[in-house]
C-alpha cells in the first residue's frame, strides 16, 4: 500500500478578510501583507506580535491617537471576556460585581492591550477552525509570496 499524503486543508486557501476580526486585525495583516490563513498559521506568535507592533509604530500620530481613543461601549474588552470566564464558573454579573478579578492587563500600554486583544482574537478563530499560529503547512502554494 502506498503512503498518501494528508490532505490539504482547503481553509488554508480563504482570505484573512473573510474572518470576523477587530478593525485592528484587519489593518495589521493587510499592512503585513497577509492575505490566505495559510500564511498566517505559518507564523509563530512571536512573528506575530512583531507585525502587530511593527504596525503600530508605523502609523503617524492622528492615527495612534484614534487608535488609542477610549471607546464607550458600556462595557470594555477586559470586562467582556472577564464576564464570559466568570460565566463559565457559573458566576452571574453580580458575583462579578463583588468581586471584581484582577485585571493583568492594567499594568500593559495601550498598543499591548491592542496587540494581547488582537493574538487572543486570532487564536480563538483560527482553534474553531481547528488550526493555530505556527502550525507548519507542507506543501503551501504560496510558499514563494511567504518567504519574503
């Protein structure tokens, strides 16, 4: 019997624009230059938090500046995914109110949170997909785009 490869994984082929990321997201892999999932697999999370910082850095001022606006949605992004692990526990809003958890993310500038919000989103979407960051993709057809 002759060894088959395995097969590809034809989601590596769809766009990064076809997932539901941040408007953050978006701009860092388009100034990346990351455009299937297969080549955003390839790369570590180090990889990754380089180009996210990389990205920030190369905007001008205003852009920061509107980067980095506070955003009122009633709730913030540590308050939101604090709530959903407090759910997980079984704990309500109110359990949460009494007893607020200790947010690791105070401590971080504003293009860490930025950057820690970005991984954490990327990682959750590409685990429903079953795949994640540096995951080697044998056989990648783009493989002569990525090397750059």
């Amino acid at each position: 019997m002759r060894d088959r490869e395995p097969e590809f994984n034809a989601v590596l082929l769809r766009k990064v624009n076809e997932l539901e990321l941040s408007v953050f997201s978006v701009n860092w892999l388009k100034n990346a230059d990351i455009v299937y999932i297969g080549e955003l697999v390839q790369k570590t999370k180090e990889e990754v938090s380089r180009l996210m910082h990389e990205y920030i850095h190369g905007l001008d001022q205003t852009a920061k500046e509107e980067l980095f606006r506070p955003k009122d949605f009633g709730i913030d992004e540590a308050g939101f995914y604090a709530m959903r692990e407090a759910e997980d526990y079984g704990m309500t809003k109110a359990d949460l109110l009494r007893f607020p958890p200790v947010n690791p993310l105070d401590s971080m500038t504003e293009a860490e949170k930025r950057c820690y919000w970005s991984m954490k989103e990327i990682s959750e979407i590409l685990a429903c997909m079953g795949l994640a960051l540096g995951m080697p993709v044998p056989n990648w057809p783009n493989a002569s785009k990525s090397e750059h």
